[in-house]
C-alpha cells in the first residue's frame, strides 16, 4: 500500500491534513488508531472496535457494525472476516475514491457484508471464496437482489485495488461467475439489438445530422427571415412571439384578396423554401405538409427542427449509456474534453444523474463522434433561443440564455410550444414513437429482423420476448436497448461491422474501459452506468468463456486436448466454464488467434505475437490454445503486415527469424481451420 495516496474523503471542515485521522500510520491500520475525530480532535473509536460511530460526519446517529462484537444486532460475523471488511471501509473512506459522505459508506459496507457473514458461517475467510464454489453460490443469494449490480461494481473496486490491498475477494472469473448466476435468475433482460439493425440505425442517425450541418447556413438563414417576417407583420419578434394567434397576420400565407395593413406577405411558406434551398432537406427526411389549400405550411419547418433534435439525442444515447431522462436535460456546453498524456483527447459529457445518485455534475465518456450530433442539437438550441428571449413568463435566466438546453421547446411564433415553461422540458418520447412519428428516418426493411439477427439477439439476450421479436417482424426499438446494446458492443466489438464503425467503437471502448474499469480519474464519473458496464463486462465474460465449447473453437494438438479442457462441461450446464476458472482449472482470454485458457499469467502474451501460441518455432502448438477458426480474416490482415515487414528487414537479422516463426505459425493456422472446414 502506497500510503501518501490515502487520505481522508468525508467533506466537512474537521477534516484537514492536520488532523491524526487524515492518514492511516500503516497498511493495515493499526488496531488502536483512530479513524474518527470529533471537531476538538477526541477519538470516537479505535480501528479495531465492532462498531464505528459516525454521529459527528452525519450530524445524527449513524453507526458502522462489523458484526464481529458481543452484543450486536446486525448480522453477525467473525474476527477474521470483520478485519477484512474493516480494510475494505477505510479503503472506500480513504482511497482514491474515497466516500464524501458517511451515508454512502455504510451502504457500500451493507451491500458486500453479507459476503462476509456467509463466509463466517461456513467457517471459511472471504479470500479464500474461489476454493469454494458451493459458497459462491450462497453468496449469490444473500445479496441484495435491488442492489445485485452495485455490489458487482463494488467488488470490481476491490478487484482494481487488490495490489494496494493485499488480498482479492473475487477474480474476474470469480465476478462473472456471480453476474452469470445472478443473471440466469433474471425472468427478462433488456434486448440487445442485433448488430446489423443497430449499425443501420446508427449509420442513418449520423447521415441524418451530418446532412443538417452541412445545410445549417440555409437552415438558419431560412429561420431568421421568417423570425423578421414575422417580426414585421406583428410590430416585433416579442409581440409575434407573446400575441395569441391572429389567423391575418401570419406572413406565409396567400392573401391577394384581403390585405391587412403594415403586413407583407410571401405566399405558402414553400417558396420562401424553395427561395433558402431547404426544400428538399425538408422532404427527405420529413416530407411535405399540405393545408387545406395545399400550401407548403411552415409547421414542417420545426418539425425537421425537432427531428435532428431528437435524432442527435438518439446518437448521444447509443453512444454515453445515459438514461433518457440524463440526456433529455443535457446543456449545449455538456459535451467536455480532458487531455491525457497516454490516450490524447479523452471526450466526456456533463450532466446530471437521476437515479442513483442525486448529483449536478457527472461523467459519462463517449466517442469524439458525439461532436456532430452536440454541434447540430446546439445549432438548432441557438436558433430557438433567439425566440425564447423574447417570451414573456417562461421562467428564462440569464443562465439559460448562456447556455440553452440541447432539446427545447418551439418558441418559434408558428410553433406549438411557445407558450410553454422553459424550466420543464419536452415531453419525452419513447424510441419507437419518434421512428413511428417520422416515418422517413428508417427503412422498414432494413428494420426487419432476419433469422442472423434475431440468432444473434438471442445469444446475447437467451429471454427475449419470442411473441415480440421474430423473424419477418420489425424490430421494435426502446431507448434502454441502446443502453445494454451500447456496453455490450463496447466489449464485443467483433460482433459489429467493424469498417462501418471504425471510426466509432474502438474509441469508445478505450475510453470506457478506461475510465469505468480502472481507477484512472478522478472525475465524477455517473455510478450507475459504470455499474452497467461493468455487469455487461462480466455478462460477456461469462458468455465467451461458454461458447469455448463450441466448433469455433479448436485445440492445435488435436480433439483430444480440448476434450481435456472442457470435459468437465455438460451441454445444458451455462455456468461450467465459469465455475471452472474461478476454481483455477481454466482461465480465458482473447488473442489474436484465438482464446488462451491458460490460468498463469504467459510471458508471450500472444497479443502481438503467435509463434509460441501456434508453434511456429518448434513445431508444437501450446495445449492451452484454442483456436478460433472465424479469426481467418484477420489471420489473413496480419499476414500482410508481416510479409510487408519481411520485405524490408535483414534476412540474417534476429527480427527477420522472429517473422518467420510467425510465418510458420500463420501456415499452421490455416491448416487447423482447413482442417476443420474440410
């Protein structure tokens, strides 16, 4: 433990690098400090008493028990396993993310100390949980079933902290095992959309904005000559804006007949279209609206205004795992960047959570894609500020006039929701609603799920509704869906086309890593969706390490050895494997050929390299390899590079060897997959 890191989190004034509780003396702490002070610098207990008061943080009694004292009324533990959570407190006051309230302490503790007590009960210490899987199963159970996801979050914490800690609860193995038991216990999940619907939904949202941008001078040339015209017609922007309709004076309108006086008038809004060229973008992707005299009506023109709002909102949504309710109140200046010296521009948006945790300034990192979609939603929020200025009793500040919600209101005069508060927001619409309302934004052939899609739906989702997703139907769309789907591709980006999404997932799924799966930053990152990545993550784990079973999968000594490797696995059982590797006879991981099982760590790595995966150099390949078969194609890539890299080293040279052996390697791949194809 690296001391100089700890430091006392709670906020309040009594805490100071003075005090004698900012800093624990030691790794464990030793029994007799005194982790909390009041104001006059009085202990209020020792490291090693059953019970922490922490009256003088919270204001009002608030007690932290460990379950290892005499008299206790909580669920009783033993010493060992109350030491280590006694660890786990002051790492989650001190550390790197240390807890600013006493509140959130003691639900982190209640949330994993049943862990603990099942282990006292079985007469066994917590670090020791992976040489027992029966236990495992236990714990499963005892937890909290509304607080199953942040407890995964939690011991993923531990998990990161496990070198500064000095001991580990659960491996990864030992995490997905628990998310995979949890997760056969779910009656539904929410549907992962199947990665072709999803790249097409995607791809049409992204031509959607881009288009608008590249039109945004016409659109807002367009938008201000209205705005003056009608300024004109009724004396000024604020009368237009704050009069009730007077069916006379609107300016896009025929009136050869009757003129009213002060009025000019420029016909069917049409040609003022047709005269800014935003007719055709109009139609593309709203299509006309004819009046009763089939005039071009103007109402269309916020509409389109409506669609890139919400269409850039979907973008954001597929990209940030936001709740709706998160992105629907995100500001124009939401979207942040942070430099990091190892990984360059790291982008970030800034809002406020909903649900979990009640804080004005979160974090959710998202691909530097999002910048078309915050550039068009803050265009068009520009636009209808230059009307909400004008209206009367909105409840507008100085603020809002600053820096304007991405998604408003039409306080345009010829708008519907003028007349409407600004503190509260547009009525949210659910996903499908918004394709149903706009017809043109989606093919419904391409929407239409085809025996691949739904195989793949299933795969990830196995409880998908079978009455609602099937083949020949439409896929029916929910904004909770891009959550899931968005964090499983994240991790299982092979499952997406990737050159249609180069320049989008392998950013993202850095980024997020990197920011919800390590203790990277120090930024206010949104808890929830660090808890829903983090659970795909294990969900996905757990999946890939099942599907090792299948033909995809080959062992390069032969049938033989991948009938060692999973013998122990019985076709109906899910949880096998898993249970498998967090017992230690298998771990997994993916390399480029394929899955390594071996449960140490390999000085080989077979990331860069696959001379020693396959044998290249020796001619045997390593009995803990499996290789998949479906990897030709970058098999193949690799092989480029190789043969290009050959072409320009010295053939007497140490790195020319090397190559070579990757030579011999690529070949015995080919075999292996000729092999198995044949």
């Amino acid at each position: 433990m690296k001391l100089e890191q700890l430091c006392l989190q709670i906020d309040l004034p009594l805490v100071h690098p003075q005090a004698r509780n900012f800093r624990p003396a030691s790794w464990p702490p030793p029994p007799d400090w005194s982790p909390i002070l009041d104001a006059e610098g009085v202990a209020q207990c020792v490291y090693s008493d059953s019970v922490w008061p922490l009256d003088v943080w919270a204001g009002k009694p608030l007690k932290l028990n460990f379950g290892d004292g005499h008299k206790r009324r909580s669920a009783g533990t033993d010493k060992p396993n109350a030491d280590l959570l006694r660890q786990c407190a002051v790492w989650f006051l001190f550390g790197p993310r240390g807890c600013r309230n006493p509140a959130s302490l003691v639900g982190k503790l209640q949330i994993i100390k049943p862990i603990f007590v099942v282990c006292a009960e079985e007469r066994i210490v917590a670090t020791d949980l992976r040489r027992f899987p029966k236990v495992i199963d236990k714990v499963t159970r005892a937890l909290a079933p509304s607080n199953f996801d942040y407890a995964i979050t939690i011991l993923h914490e531990l998990l990161d902290a496990r070198d500064d800690l000095g001991f580990c609860l659960f491996d990864k193995d030992g995490l997905a095992r628990l998310v995979t038991l949890r997760s056969d216990r779910e009656i539904e999940q929410t549907p992962y959309i199947p990665p072709r619907i999803w790249t097409y939904q995607l791809s049409r949202l992204r031509e959607c904005l881009t288009i608008y941008l590249k039109h945004r001078e016409q659109v807002e040339a367009c938008f201000q000559f209205c705005l003056d015209s009608y300024a004109k017609n009724y004396g000024s922007l604020k009368q237009a804006v704050n009069s009730k309709v007077d069916g006379s004076r609107p300016p896009f309108q025929n009136r050869t007949k009757r003129k009213r006086k002060g009025c000019i008038f420029h016909g069917s809004f049409k040609k003022t279209a047709d005269r800014f060229g935003v007719t055709a973008l109009i139609e593309q992707w709203v299509g006309p609206y004819t009046g009763k005299k089939g005039e071009h009506q103007i109402t269309v023109f916020s509409q389109y205004l409506d669609l890139v709002s919400k269409v850039g909102f979907a973008y954001l949504l597929n990209f940030s795992l936001m709740r709706i309710e998160e992105g629907w109140n995100l500001r124009s200046d939401c979207l942040m960047v942070e430099q990091d010296e190892s990984f360059g521009d790291i982008h970030m948006l800034r809002g406020e959570t909903t649900k979990t945790d009640q804080d004005a300034d979160a974090r959710w990192p998202v691909s530097e894609s999002v910048k078309l979609a915050i550039e068009a939603m803050k265009h068009i929020a520009e636009l209808r500020m230059r009307c909400a200025r004008e209206r009367d009793g909105i409840g507008l500040t100085s603020a809002d006039k600053a820096n304007p919600y991405l998604l408003a209101f039409q306080y345009e005069p010829w708008g519907c929701g003028r007349s409407q508060s600004y503190r509260l927001r547009p009525a949210k619409r659910r996903y499908a609603q918004m394709t149903e309302f706009f017809p043109l934004l989606f093919d419904a052939k391409q929407l239409t799920i085809t025996e691949n899609d739904l195989r793949l739906a299933r795969l990830i989702t196995p409880s998908l509704n079978q009455d609602e997703f099937k083949v020949g139907e439409k896929w029916k769309f929910a904004w909770h869906q891009l959550r899931r789907t968005g964090a499983v591709n994240m991790l299982s980006s092979d499952m997406v086309d990737e050159p249609s999404l180069q320049f989008l997932l392998k950013h993202q799924s850095r980024v997020m890593t990197l920011y919800y799966g390590r203790n990277h930053s120090r930024l206010n990152l949104d808890r929830d969706t660090r808890t829903l990545f983090l659970k795909t993550m294990y969900q996905e784990f757990g999946r890939e390490l099942r599907e090792l079973q299948s033909p995809q999968f080959v062992s390069p000594l032969g049938p033989e050895r991948k009938a060692a490797i999973v013998h122990f696995i019985k076709e109906t059982e899910a949880t096998a494997l898993d249970k498998a590797a967090r017992q230690g006879k298998i771990g997994a991981r993916r390399i480029r050929a394929g899955f390594c099982v071996k449960n140490r760590s390999c000085p080989y790595g077979g990331h860069e390299a696959i001379a020693h995966c396959l044998g290249g150099d020796d001619g045997k390949g390593c009995p803990e390899l499996l290789v998949d078969i479906k990897k030709e194609p970058d098999i193949r890539a690799y092989e480029g590079v190789i043969d290009d890299q050959l072409s320009v080293v010295h053939p007497d040279s140490p790195r020319h060897n090397r190559l070579q052996a990757e030579k011999r390697a690529i070949s015995k791949y080919y075999e292996i997959t000729a092999t198995q194809n044949g």
